[in-house]
C-alpha cells in the first residue's frame, strides 16, 4: 500500500514539472476566423449520424418494392410446403376420394 501512494505521489510530480516545462514551452494563439468558421460548419453538417438520416424517394421505392417481393415469395413458398407437407401425409388424396364418392352417390340418384 506504502509502494503504491509513492508512485502515484512521483508520477504526480513528474506529471506536474511536464505540465509547468509545457506552460513555459508552448504559448495560447487565437485561431484565424475562416478556420474556426470551417470547423464549426463541419460540425454542424456532421452532426447528425447516417442512420438517422431520411431515404430518398426512390431508396423508398426499391425498399418497398423489395419487401413486397420478398413477402410474396415466402408466402408462396409457405403454402407450396403446407402442401406438399399435406400431400405427404395424404390428407388430400383422402379429401379427393371423398368428394369423388360423393360426386358418384349424388350423379346414381335420380
């Protein structure tokens, strides 16, 4: 524990003869008005991140034309499954062969 607040204490005041050599070593400017113009300017236009920003007419014209595509395919390809998925269980040739019977009661009755 001793060991420790000694070196924090020597980086300290090594840490404080850097900031005083530093403060004799490098003087304050006033920075030329078009250059803080510019920057501010370019803050000010970055300022808003690119996920937030608004998609033109046509970027929201392929989306939706993409995402109604892409909802008609699975959806066409949901039922193609149920179906197959129905045909390999039987239960439509099942249903066929009912309504076939009774089509053939219906059409022997006079």
């Amino acid at each position: 524990m001793e060991v420790t607040r000694r070196l924090m204490e020597a980086s300290k005041d090594k840490l404080a003869s850097l900031e005083n050599r530093l403060a004799g070593i490098l003087k304050p400017i006033q920075p030329r008005q078009e250059f803080v113009r510019g920057l501010r300017t370019k803050i000010q236009i970055t300022t808003q991140p690119v996920i937030v920003r608004r998609f033109t007419r046509r970027q929201f014209l392929f989306l939706l034309i993409a995402g109604i595509i892409s909802t008609t395919v699975l959806l066409a390809m949901g039922v193609r499954a149920l179906f197959s998925l129905l045909t390999a269980l039987g239960i439509i040739q099942q249903a066929d062969r009912q309504l076939r019977n009774q089509r053939k009661i219906a059409s022997h009755r006079p």
